[in-house]
C-alpha cells in the first residue's frame, strides 16, 4: 500500500514565499503601506472650500476693476428733438484699457490663488484642481457683473439729457473682450500646476526584499 501523494504548493503561492508579505506595523517599510491618503469625501471637501474661497475673491476684483479702470467719455447732444450720445475721443484708447484693467488684475488674483492653493493642500489631486479652475471662472462672473453694477448707469441717454447737452459723462463699466474672463482660471491652473510638478510630494517606491534574489525568495518559475 502506497502513501498518497501530496500536491507541492504553486510555485507563486504568497503562505510558500513570505518575501511578498506586507510588512508587519512597525518593521521597515509598514508606513508605506499604511499611508493610504485623505480619502475621496476628504478631498471633495477640500474642493469644495477651494471653489468657495476662490470665488468669493471675486468681490475684491470686481471693486479694483471698478476702482482702477479708466473711464470712457461720452458726450450728449439733442437732435431734432432727440438725444444722441457718441464718444467724446473717437481714437481713444480708454476702452482697450477697461479691459486690459481686467485681465491684469484676473492674472494677479490668479497667482496668488493658485499658491494658496496648492500652500493649502500640497498632495494635490483632481478634485482640488477643478475646484480652483471652477471657482476662478465663477469669481471672474462675479467680478464682471459686480464691476458693471457699481459702474455708471448702462442707461446712457437718461445720463445724457440728466447732465446736460455737451457735458462729457463716463460711458458704463463694460468689458468688451469677453476671453478675459479666462485669465483668472487659466493662470491660476498653471501656476497650481507648475508648483504641484516641482514641489509636490513623491509617491514612495515600492520596497523590494533585501538581499541577493534566491530561487527560493521568488520562487522557480513552472515547469
């Protein structure tokens, strides 16, 4: 009577081969394996406060871009009983300048939100970074519309025939080249961008067994 036959173990069985094993806590390398990041709910509400900061700095562009823009003149005059309003310098250069206002400053609120940013959260991610280009576009809306609100009255035949026949009067805030409302979003994506690939933290490698590698650390390949 023979004795049975035992199957040997598969050549990559893990139980055969503890090389592959996960570190116990507190032996070398455990905390690489521990380290398992803030998790999707933690990085969603980061963005969330992100896009709500970052938006909420529209307010304080809206008020430099309304503060600092040059004003358009305009000038009123009754013909045949109606009022006309036309450009009191028709080669002026003061609208070219209402949104070159606007673009220079969204540029410099972009920086400086996009450092914040990444300052404030440097492991970075997806949910971050759409949550900062969000929230720049949305303050770049608010800075606009806050811009134009506090501006003169968009109503320039009122203002006309309210100040008078030949009296020069500013022209609403407007902002004529609307790819400026971009500047924000995009200089603040590069900056976070450029600063996440230069300073952001590394991915550890992967730690491999010490020692020489054995047929009996790796196993030997099947027959």
């Amino acid at each position: 009577m023979t004795a049975p036959l035992t199957p040997p173990p598969p050549p990559h069985d893990d139980s055969a081969h503890p090389a592959w094993q996960v570190p116990p806590a507190g032996a070398p390398g455990a905390g690489r394996y521990e380290e398992d990041g803030p998790g999707m709910k933690t990085e969603l509400r980061e963005a969330a406060v992100i896009t709500v900061a970052v938006a909420l700095g529209g307010v304080l562009l809206g008020l430099l871009w309304w503060w600092l823009a040059p004003h358009v003149p305009l000038v009123g005059d009754e013909v045949d009983k109606s009022w006309v309003v036309y450009l009191k310098d028709s080669e002026g250069e003061q609208a070219i300048g209402v949104d070159g206002t606007f673009t220079l400053l969204a540029l410099g609120f972009g920086l400086v939100s996009g450092l914040a940013a990444f300052l404030w959260r440097r492991r970075g991610g997806v949910p971050a970074v759409v949550g900062l280009g969000a929230g720049a576009l949305l303050a770049s809306l608010l800075a606009w519309r806050l811009g134009v609100w506090l501006g003169p009255t968009s109503d320039v035949i009122a203002h006309a025939q309210q100040v008078g026949k030949g009296v020069t009067f500013p022209a609403p805030l407007k902002l004529g080249a609307k790819g400026a409302l971009l500047a924000w979003p995009l200089a603040a994506l590069v900056v976070h961008l450029a600063l996440t690939a230069a300073f952001g933290p590394r991915d550890p490698e992967p730690p491999y067994p010490q020692g020489p590698m054995t047929e009996d650390a790796y196993g030997a390949p099947p027959a």
